[in-house]
C-alpha cells in the first residue's frame, strides 16, 4: 500500500513518473549478490611478442548472464604505442565453463612504438543489474531497483621485438602487400618527346603505418621522369587495416633507342610468415623511335650551344672598337633608325585601320603550337611555353571563327581543371609578376596537365577543318548556259 500513496502524492505534487522512477533506481544502492561468474571482463591479444610497428589486434570481451543496465566501458591505456578502435561492437551468444552468456566484444588496434615491454592497462566497466534477476522475482512496472557493480580487466604485458637483422632497412611488417602499374598510353610503341603516364599502386594489409615507403625514381640515360606527389589512403577492412599509396609519374624519352627501366621494388616482413619479402614490378623496356633532329635537345648539347654564343659574344666585344669599330657603329646607328620609321609607319597603319588580330601567329596550325609547347616544357622554358599557349589559343579561335579570348577560357572550355589552369597562372606570375628568381621553373607538370587537353583541341579542330572541307556547296555551278 506504500508505493501506491508514494505514487500518488508524487503525481499530486506535478513530478513526471518516469523521471521519479529514474530517480528511484539510480538512487538503488550497492550490493554484492553478484557473483563473479555471473559478469565477466575479458582481455586477450593475437600475439604476446609483436614487432616494433607492427599492428596488435587487442580484444575486449564483456560476458554477462544476467540484464545489464547503463553499462560503460573505459577504453584501454598504452604508453609507448599507438591505440585506435576499430569497427563496432560484436554481440553474440557464447557457452563458456558450462555456463551460457550474452557476450559483447570490441576491438582495438596497438601498434607499438620502440621494442620492449609494452603494458596494456585494461579496462573499466561500470553497470546496474536489476535485483529481481538476482532474486528470480517477476519485473514490476513502476520500480526497478538496482545492483551497481564494477569490473576491471586485468593488464596484459607484451614483449615488443625489435626488427630482425634480416629485414630490410625500410621496415614494413604487414600481412600482404602488392604492387601493380597502369600506363596511359601503352608503352608499345613511343616517339621521342611523346610523354607517356606511369601510375604505380602499392596496397598493403595488415598494416600500423599510415603510409608506405615509396620506391625510387628510376635514373635511365635518354628518359625524363617527372614525379607526382604521391597520394596515401589508410581504411578498414573488416577486423584489420589497409593502406594504398598511389605513384604518379610522367616519362619523356629524348633520344631513340632501347631503353631499360629498372624493376621496381618494395621489401616488407610477412608478419604471418615472419619471413622477409619483395613485392616488385619487372624491369621493362622502352622501343622509341624517331630521329633526333627534331627532339629536344639535351643538357650537353645544351651546354654546347650555349659555350658556343658566349665565346662568339666574348670576340664581338673584343673587335668592337678595333680599326672597323667606327663604321660598325655608324652602321648599328643607320638600323636603329630604320626600324624606328618602320615601326612608326607601322603605328600609324593601325591606327588607321584599328587593331588586327595576330594573323602571323594564329596562320600557324595548332598541331605546330602543341609542338612548341611540349618543346619548351622539356626545355624548362616558361617564356616560350606562355607564347606557346597563346599562339595555341590563337589558332584555335582562327580555326572556330569566334572572337578573342582569353586562354584560360578555351582551356576551361577544353575540360581544364583547376591544377591546370593554376600552370597557366603561374607562368603569368613568372613573366610579368614577381616570382623567386632562385626556384626555376619545371615543365613536367605543365607537361601532364596541359599537353592532353592541347593535343585533343587540335585533333578536333583537325577534323572538324576535314568535315568542312567533306560538305557539298551551298549554291553549286551548274553546267551549261542554264
């Protein structure tokens, strides 16, 4: 009769029945007729000796036969290594010492940090039981009254190795890792100068490191290689962890020939093997062809030519003001003016007729500015490849009969991405704003970006110049005197 006149001054009073409830059973004082089979914390690890680096799948298992109530658990502490969850809670039944439970298991991932030993403090749960499933009672639907109980897991110690004297010194303990490659276009057939993209991808599984080491950037004699920034990816599958790392490069033969890559590799510990092992590409072999009359030229003969202009430039100087100095400079004299009229008359021509669009530098084919363009990124020369882009563009508005615009805009209408039109920003920067003079500038990335979207704006202004040419007259002659 006592809980009915509680309830009903309770509801006389305006207090909400559930929160009085609630109220009533975290209020529930301890107790001690738990028995200890009857919750159990449990800690396990898939290994007691792992590698320094290398991942540890460390396993908390909650088993209970009786209803748990507001239970909590603390995660578990390491000093000296790195600790992440992964994935979420499992639930499950499990037969145990004759005994039947309800089992709830979370999973971590350690990886530890330098050898030795590795304390893995264990974790704390907190819970209620309702008495009525200690004493077998039937459940009452005002009042639940409660048991507060707590377990903690005990530590486990590992003894952390160091890596073994036969490993290799970039240090990867893993599971698996492979490595496969993508060319675009195939390798089967290459010119001099034509670029040719390499996109390498290392996976691995197994894996404590958010990163892999990456190989090296083959050093080939008559092959330019331009590296990208290579791209780190670390997801879960299932209960473990996997990392990719993708390698971008672009290659550009400069002489004929054969000509060999290297294989490429990456040394790694087989951590269920616990052996070491090498996942690696073949060495390969690039057939180009082509005359070297119209490659690019190389950085001797580079040096050559430009030894030859400084010595030339060093006996001008010298015979300047010898017995001819005087004609000579009567004669500089009598061109500078020359050309002062020329342009003069030049100006005055405009102004009569207005402004003219570049006739000389949009007559010339865009095929022939993709050429220059992919010439003068080979050359590092940024002045040459802007003149490039705007010859280009030129051409292009030439060819399609629309007004001037600007270079970004065909390149944006071309499909150009952001990184590609920031190369076209930079090489505005470069000559006509301020820029480092100490950092050159490279044109392999230009090369990448813009070479493709160059060279498909030609092709099909190639063929719509071909389509145009196919289509029958619009007011044909006819024969006769009719």
């Amino acid at each position: 009769m006592l809980p009915h006149l509680v309830l009903l001054s309770l509801l006389a009073a305006g207090i909400p029945v559930g929160a009085a409830l609630a109220a009533t059973a975290d209020a529930a004082p301890g107790d001690v007729r738990v028995a200890a089979d009857d919750v159990l914390l449990e800690v396990s690890a898939d290994t007691d000796a792992p590698y320094v680096q290398a991942r540890v799948r460390y396993r908390v298992r909650v088993l209970a036969r009786v209803p748990l109530r507001d239970a909590t658990l603390s995660a578990p502490t390491a000093d000296g290594a790195l600790l992440r969850r992964v994935g979420s809670d499992r639930r499950f039944d499990l037969e145990q010492s004759g005994q039947r439970y309800r089992a709830s298991e979370r999973l971590y991932v350690v990886v530890p940090e330098q050898p030795g030993p590795l304390t893995i403090a264990g974790p704390t749960l907190s819970a209620a039981v309702p008495e009525r499933a200690l004493e077998g009672a039937p459940a009452d639907a005002l009042i639940e009254r409660r048991v507060v109980l707590s377990r903690t897991a005990p530590d486990l110690v590992l003894q952390v190795r160091p890596p073994p004297t036969t490993a290799a010194h970039a240090w990867l303990p893993a599971e698996s890792v492979s490595i496969s490659e993508r060319w675009q276009p195939e390798p089967d057939r290459l010119r001099v100068g034509d670029p040719l993209q390499r996109r390498i991808v290392i996976e691995a599984a197994g894996v404590g490191a958010s990163a892999l080491p990456l190989p090296a950037t083959p050093a080939v004699p008559g092959l330019r290689v331009y590296p990208q920034r290579a791209e780190h990816d670390q997801r879960q599958i299932g209960e473990d962890l996997a990392v990719t790392t993708v390698l971008e490069q672009t290659l550009v033969p400069t002489t004929p020939g054969i000509l060999s890559l290297p294989a490429v590799q990456v040394p790694w510990w087989s951590l269920g093997m616990d052996e070491a092992r090498i996942a690696s590409l073949p060495a390969r072999q690039l057939v180009v062809t082509g005359s070297t009359v119209g490659a690019p030229p190389t950085r001797d003969t580079a040096a050559a030519d430009t030894g030859w202009r400084e010595r030339f430039l060093a006996r001008a100087g010298a015979d300047l003001w010898g017995p001819s100095g005087l004609a000579l400079a009567l004669g500089l004299a009598w061109l500078v003016t020359l050309f002062l009229w020329w342009r003069e008359r030049r100006r005055r021509g405009r102004a009569g007729q207005g402004e003219r669009p570049r006739v000389l530098a949009a007559a010339i084919p865009v095929e022939e500015w993709v050429r220059r363009f992919r010439r003068a990124c080979e050359r590092d020369d940024a002045a040459a490849a802007r003149e490039a882009l705007a010859g280009w563009a030129a051409a292009v508005q030439r060819s399609r009969g629309v007004g001037r615009l600007g270079t970004a805009t065909l390149l944006r209408e071309q499909g150009a991405a952001d990184a590609a039109l920031a190369v076209v920003r930079e090489l505005d920067q470069r000559l006509w704003g301020r820029h480092d003079a100490s950092n050159p500038w490279r044109g392999g990335e230009a090369l990448g970006l813009l070479l493709p979207l160059l060279r498909e704006a030609g092709a099909a202004e190639a063929q719509a110049a071909a389509d145009r040419a196919g289509l029958p007259a619009l007011f044909p002659v006819r024969g006769g005197d009719g």
